[in-house]
C-alpha cells in the first residue's frame, strides 16, 4: 500500500509548492529605474543641502585664515591714552578709506561678515565673478572695474545662493541697518544695508555707479550684492543695497563694534 501512495503523495506537495515568480525584462527595468531614482534623490539632497554646508563651512574656515593671517603684529604701537576728563572712545578709530587697486582674476583680497547671518559668517571675497575660477571655488565674487571698497561709486560683489557653499542663501533675510563689513589687510569697512530688489537676469543697470541711474554721476559710497532668485533657481536676481558707514584702520584697538553689534 506504502508503494501505490507515495507517487501520490509527491504529487500532492508539488501541487503545494508556490509558483516561482517568472522574471521579465520589464521587471528587471522598472526595479533599475527605483533604484536610480533613489541614487538621484540622495544626490539632490546631498547637492542641495548637505553638500552646500560642507562647503560653505570650508569658505568659512579660509576666511577666518585669511583674516588672521592680517593680524597686527605684536610690536604695533598702542594707541594714545585718553587725559583725564575726556570720554573714552566707544570703539576703534575710523579714518578716511584707502583707496585699494583692483584685484586680479580669482584674487584674494577681502573677507565678507554679515553678523545678521552669523557669528562665523568670513566668505572670502577675490576679483572677478566667474563661477568657474571664483564663485565656485573661493566663495564670493567682485564684478571687475565696479568700486573698491569706501570708495565713491559701486562696490559690487556677487556669490551663488543654492550651491557651492551658498553665501548668499539668506540674503533676503537682512535687516535695515544690519552691517556688511569687508575686511582687508589695511582695515574694516562697514557698510549698512538698505533695501533688496529683484530683476531680471539681463537688469545689468544695478552694476552702474549709480544703480539703476545711468548717465548719473555717483556720489554716494554703496555696495550691490547679487544672487540667484528663487534660492534653487535663475528666473530672477536678488539685488541688495548697502550704504557705507565707517572704515576702521588695522590697529591694536582691534575690529569695529559693527562686528559684534552689527544685527540691527
């Protein structure tokens, strides 16, 4: 009886046993077409996001290099003692702005602070605004032949607001009288913001010495920061003002208070 029921009853197990899942070419496609979306997507965040805050903390880092590498030197001679019933100074010095000569391509020669962004906000700042040899590698950007800093004119610069560190992402997020200093290795120049407009990619007339007044001779100190807008996009320019307010000249009374008290 034992030999007539075994065939049957391998039989019956066969009949158990799942089906295997048949694999198609088109299943085969749509699991490779998940998959790359995922790399894609972990891409985009890594682009975007993390990417950007890696980056800008490694801008940050050079600035703040660059910046010490101008401190005075020990043996600088301390400034003069106030006489009795005088007021003490509130802050550093300020004098008349040297006039700097324009910087080569993808030249160091500045340190951006924008305390309303941050107490370790130094972007570097070189010559030209090309995204290959300065915005992106470097940080921030000075458009040839506008204004040096303090001086009378427009001293415009320009960084990238959604990649490559991002200096400029939270431009728009500026106070009226925030501070803007630019730091050289001959001193501080402090800047107070203004306003922010937006124009179209071609409004190159906020690049006039005047913005937006052309055949207009200038007679204000301002600085013109530009960037993308919206912050992932290039459908408009996020243009924004600053009037100069002070330079304060390297000595052993340290930085401008505009440095430490400069959020509005």
């Amino acid at each position: 009886m034992q030999t007539v029921q075994e065939p049957q009853t391998r039989r019956t197990r066969r009949r158990g046993r799942a089906p295997r899942r048949r694999v198609s070419v088109v299943g085969v496609i749509g699991d490779l077409l998940v998959t790359a979306g995922v790399v894609v997507l972990l891409f985009v965040v890594w682009q975007l996001w993390i990417g950007d805050a890696i980056i800008g903390a490694q801008f940050k880092d050079q600035g703040k290099e660059l910046s010490e590498s101008w401190a005075l030197e020990p043996s600088a001679p301390a400034p003069a003692a106030s006489s009795p019933g005088t007021t003490a100074p509130t802050g550093p010095p300020t004098a008349d702005p040297p006039a700097l000569p324009q910087p080569g391509d993808a030249e160091r020669f500045a340190v951006v602070r924008i305390p309303r962004l941050g107490p370790d906000y130094s972007f570097p700042l070189a010559g030209g605004v090309s995204s290959s040899r300065t915005l992106d590698p470097i940080g921030l950007g000075h458009y040839p032949d506008t204004a040096m800093p303090g001086q009378v004119g427009n001293f415009a610069i320009a960084g990238h607001r959604g990649s490559h560190g991002a200096p400029f992402a939270d431009l728009p997020s500026l106070h009226i009288g925030d501070a803007v200093v630019v730091e050289t290795e001959q001193g501080w120049y402090t800047y107070r913001f203004r306003n922010i407009e937006y124009v179209r990619p071609n409004g190159v007339d906020v690049l006039l010495p005047l913005p937006q007044q052309p055949q207009v001779e200038a007679t204000d100190r301002i600085i013109t920061m530009t960037t993308c807008s919206p912050r992932y996009g290039f459908s408009e320019r996020a243009i924004a003002y600053g009037v100069f307010e002070s330079y304060t000249p390297r000595t052993e009374a340290g930085p401008p208070t505009s440095l430490t008290s400069g959020a509005a």
